[in-house]
C-alpha cells in the first residue's frame, strides 16, 4: 500500500471548533457528507473521539 501524506483535513484552517468537518472545508460540500456517511460519523463528531478507522475511512473517500 503507497503511503500517503497528504492530510485529511486542511493545515491552513485549524480545527479551531474540534470538530472533524470543519478542517474539511478543502473538498467539495457532497464529497465530504457522502465521506462522513459512509464512514458512519455525525458532522459534529469531536475530533479526539474518532475511532482511527474512521480517519482512514475518510482519506479514502476523499482521495
């Protein structure tokens, strides 16, 4: 598997709010809700209390 480092969320808006879709702001509105549905987390998930499947979940349906 090629490794990547490209982040999920963007480092030119913090997570100021801790919450996951608010560093998501970098991808497409559809792109990003369809991420979150199928990685099964509400939009206002707290960043600490992802699961780190969930993060690669999202990586993989937003690249």
């Amino acid at each position: 598997m090629k490794r990547s480092t490209t982040p999920v969320t963007s480092p030119a808006k913090p997570l100021n709010s801790g919450h996951i879709k608010a560093g998501a702001v970098q991808y497409p509105a559809h792109r990003v809700d369809a991420a979150f549905a199928e990685a099964g987390l509400d939009r206002g998930r707290v960043v600490a209390f992802v699961h780190p499947d969930r993060w690669l979940t999202l990586f993989e349906r937003l690249h």
